[in-house]
C-alpha cells in the first residue's frame, strides 16, 4: 500500500504542475496529508499512555529538544525537500522523477553514517555507486529524453537528498515521541512554514485551486496521508528495513504507471537505468535483513 500511494507522487504532481505553483500543491497536499494521519497519531498517543501505565516503556514528555527536531524535520521534508522536488517534477518525466526520488533510501544511508553513528561499508558504498550509474542513464544527459532537463532531474535528486536527511532526522523524535506523532507534527511544521515562504513571496495560494480540486485532494489524502500512514505502520510492524521495500516496489511501479496514465515512453537507457537502480536497492535490501 506504501508503494502504491507513493508509486503515484509524480503522476499527481505532473497533473497538477500544468495548472498549480510547486510550492503551493506541496502545501496543500501536506496539510491534508497531516490532517488525515492525525487522528491515527492521537490513538499513538493513547496507546503509549497504556503502555507507560503498564510499565513497558518509560515516561516521556516533550521536550524543547523534541520539539525543535521536528521542526527542522518538517522545514527539511516539505518546503525544502518536497517543494523543490515538486519543481523538478515539473520539468522531467514522472519516470525519470519517480526513479530518482526512489533512491532516497541510499541517501539516508549516508546521513545516517554522519548523525546517527551506523557506518558506512564498502559495501554499502558500492551499492550507491551502482544506483548512481542507474540515474546517470536514466537522465542520460548526453542524449536527454524529450520531457526531461537537465535542471528538473537535479532538483529532483536534491530532493531525494534531501528526503534521506528527513528520514533520518525524524527517527531522533520519533523514537521518544512516536513516529506517527512525529510524521504528523513535522508535516504540520513543515507546511506553516511553507505557508510563510508562499506569502513572503508572493506566490499563489488559492489560484487555481477550484478547477484542480481532485488532484490536490488525492495528492493529501492518497499520496501524502495514506503513503506516510502506510509507512510508518509497516515500520511500526515490522521494521524500517522491510518498509523499505515499499521504495523499491516504487521505483517498478511508478515508471509503468506513468506509461499508462501520462503516455510516456520508456527508451532503452531508462530500462537500463531502472534495472541498475533496483539492483542497487535490492542488494542494499537484502544484506541489511540479513544482519538483523
């Protein structure tokens, strides 16, 4: 369910970057987005209650720390993160864009062996070095693919980047304070202050907004709300490592999508570029399940 919400983002974001700003869709489907996981991270609450009452985990309250972690998380997921990769969509194929921001789980790899302490391997580092070749002829900026620039496809992967370092950043929180709790807290964040950077400069807000209603709906509530819902359940079943296959079933789906839906064509590179990717992903994948 993940991979299917998820597998979607760039088709909506193509649909709606015809008629709508980037940073004011990003605004609106995370301000959905959060509204629709937010009953789910007050039953979080609720449950943690229990469990304190019952001795299995210790108290904890918010903190001036906690709060302010998922502050930046927000300011890193939404306007930074997502917005700029909303741009980039705009000027690329939704293949291309999906392919690129499937890799973000190799990027927090990196951010996690410079903020949270687990090394990076040789291995690991070859893994990375595999889905980079990938996104070099996925983009193939030596004979571009019409609907693809060079500019849009490194918005995108600075997005990618970008959602790496959310990852990682939101565990910090998430950990004391539940990660569903945290999800919908920086989303919220994230869109307040992406509502200040929308009104500083002047973009539009509500422009368009009547004659592209079902996408910005389905981008919160499908896409932003129930990806992130589906995510952080899974995680909190069975763990971060198999909720990272729902990127890897992405990084297939979304390209087939975008053919049936958008018409776009897939040249010779970008199965090469897919192939590559999902080979890095999968051998990332399995040796991380194998050590635990």
């Amino acid at each position: 369910m993940t991979a299917l919400c998820f597998g979607t983002l760039e088709i909506a974001g193509k649909i709606a970057g015809n008629n709508l700003d980037p940073y004011q869709f990003t605004f609106w489907r995370f301000l959905i987005g959060a509204t629709v996981i937010l009953p789910i991270a007050l039953s979080e609450q609720r449950e943690r209650q229990k469990a304190v009452s019952a001795g299995e985990i210790k108290p904890h309250k918010a903190t001036l720390n906690d709060v302010l972690i998922v502050i930046a998380a927000g300011a890193i997921c939404v306007p930074i993160s997502m917005g700029i990769a909303q741009a980039g969509i705009i000027r690329s194929n939704a293949a291309t864009a999906a392919v690129i921001l499937g890799t973000n789980g190799m990027f927090s790899m990196v951010c996690a062996h410079f903020l949270a302490g687990e090394k990076m391997t040789k291995t690991k580092v070859g893994f990375l070095f595999i889905a980079l070749f990938g996104l070099l002829f996925m983009i193939c900026p030596w004979d571009i693919q019409p609907g693809n620039t060079i500019q849009g496809a490194l918005m995108v992967l600075f997005g990618a980047m970008l959602f790496g370092l959310y990852t990682v950043t939101g565990k910090f929180a998430g950990r004391r304070i539940g990660s569903i709790t945290q999800a919908a807290g920086s989303m919220y964040a994230g869109a307040v202050l992406q509502l200040a950077y929308i009104l500083i400069s002047g973009r539009p807000l509500l422009e368009g907004m009547a004659d592209n209603l079902p996408v910005i709906i389905y981008a919160g509530i499908v896409v932003t709300g129930g990806g992130y819902l589906f995510m952080f359940l899974t995680i909190k079943h069975a763990g971060v490592q198999v909720s990272a296959i729902s990127f890897f079933l992405k990084i297939a789906i979304a390209p087939l999508l975008s053919v049936i839906v958008l018409g776009e064509s897939l040249t010779w590179n970008c199965f090469l570029g897919i192939g590559l990717v999902l080979l890095s992903s999968y051998l990332n994948l399995r040796e991380n399940l194998s050590r635990n």
